[in-house]
C-alpha cells in the first residue's frame, strides 16, 4: 500500500466568474521511504498538489489517501490532528520564533499535541542531534546562520517522527554551498528511512531525489526517476 495516493484529483478555483483548474487529473501513488521532488515552473500547480499532499487544503474532485486513509474529505480540525501527526514540514523561510531558542522552536509541535514534559525533552535532543545541532539547543534564530536555522526547521519537522517529511524550496534562502550542505542532510535522512517530498523549481535540487514528478498546466507531464550519472554530473551524488 502506498504511503501517498491521488487518485484523479482535481483543484479548481473561482475567480469572479471564471473557473481555474490549478490540477486536472492527477494520479500518483508515493511508497513508503521514496525520495521524490515535485518541479514544474511558476503556475504549474505544484504548490496547489503541495497543499493537498501537506492536508493543507482539499481536492475539489478524487480522492486522496495517507497512510491508507481516505482524507480528501476530512474537516479542517481532523486535517488538523493527521498534518500535526504524520507530516513535517519544512519552509523556505524557516519560519521560527525569533525570541524563542532553537531547543523551545524544536519543542512547540510536542507541546501542541500535549507531549509529557520528560518526552518533550529527549525527543528534541534526538531530534536536534539528527542534524547536527545538538551543541546550538540554547542559540536563538539570530545567532545560528541561514543553515543552521534550516537545519533547526529540519529538527523540528522531524521531532515528531512523521511518516512524511515535505519540503518547500528549502535551498531557497541559501547560498550555493549551504543549500548543499542541506541537500546532502536530505539525502542522509532518506537513507536513514524518511519519506522525503520536496518542492522545487530547481533542476540540481531535484536531482538529490530518487525521483521526479514534472508538473505542468495542473497535469503531470512527467515522472521519471533520476539516473546515477545525472547525480554524480550535479555533484549530488554521495
């Protein structure tokens, strides 16, 4: 059984008096420990299958099924409890709590889901260990550098040990060299057994994965998996 598994899916937005189709019939299934990255230019309408994947939003028609479980139809608090429980995200602008230190940005999904205390605390240390930031737990946004905050992101997607791990251009606030070195954890964390989706318009980001979705005018126009000498031709391959 799939991890993830569309089934004809279809989003489509009034505006005014005009109907948009942002996805016209999409069909993919995503196993268990894949790697894949979802490309396509501005408009494609990955971000829209993006949100469905993340339970962010609904399809307007199809199904959609995680973990086995039809949730394409669920309401906004149960959409809720399933993103707070099987998936972690990880944004293109980090999005932590600037006051707050890494250990506590880390530590917030445990506390919204009610996580006893002593718990809360090995899991971040585990978490933030898995990205080699178990030395900056008390630094505050401002005093770790673009990469340590994504990799602080990165710890606090994982901490709650998610059955999917989705990422939104997460080199995009990087330079050529730190967005590697994010990249290269991406590849150890697949390797170490995560489902790992990630967002890109970037062709060398891509290539980390195992496979590639290309989107195009809300349809898949492509799905191909990325040949070895492709990754050693990018440099991405470990």
């Amino acid at each position: 059984m799939p991890l993830i598994e569309t089934r004809d899916v279809w989003k489509t937005y009034q505006m005014g008096t005009v109907q948009v189709n942002a996805l016209m019939g999409i069909t993919i299934a995503i196993e268990k420990g894949d790697y894949v990255a979802i490309m396509g230019p501005s408009g494609s309408g990955k971000s829209t299958l993006m949100n469905l994947i993340g339970c962010l939003d609904t399809p307007t028609k199809g199904e959609y099924y995680l973990a086995g479980s039809r949730v394409s139809e669920l309401e906004d608090d149960e959409l809720a409890r399933i993103r707070n429980k099987q998936i972690g995200f990880v944004f293109q602008t980090f999005n932590l709590m600037p006051r707050a230190s890494a250990f506590h940005n880390v530590e917030l999904p445990l506390i919204y889901n009610g996580t006893p205390k002593d718990i809360r605390h090995e899991k971040v240390i585990r978490a933030m260990t898995s990205v080699d930031l178990a030395d900056r737990m008390n630094h505050r946004p401002n005093e770790l550098s673009g990469g340590q905050r994504q990799r602080v992101a990165i710890a606090r997607a994982l901490v709650n040990e998610p059955s999917l791990l989705l990422a939104d251009e997460p080199t995009g606030n990087l330079d050529t060299k730190t967005g590697q070195e994010i990249m290269n954890l991406f590849s150890r964390l697949h390797k170490e057994g995560n489902t790992i989706i990630i967002v890109t318009h970037e062709r060398e980001v891509a290539t980390f994965a195992r496979r590639i979705l290309m989107i195009r005018d809300g349809q898949i126009e492509s799905d191909e998996v990325v040949s070895e000498t492709e990754k050693i031709a990018n440099g991405t391959k470990l």
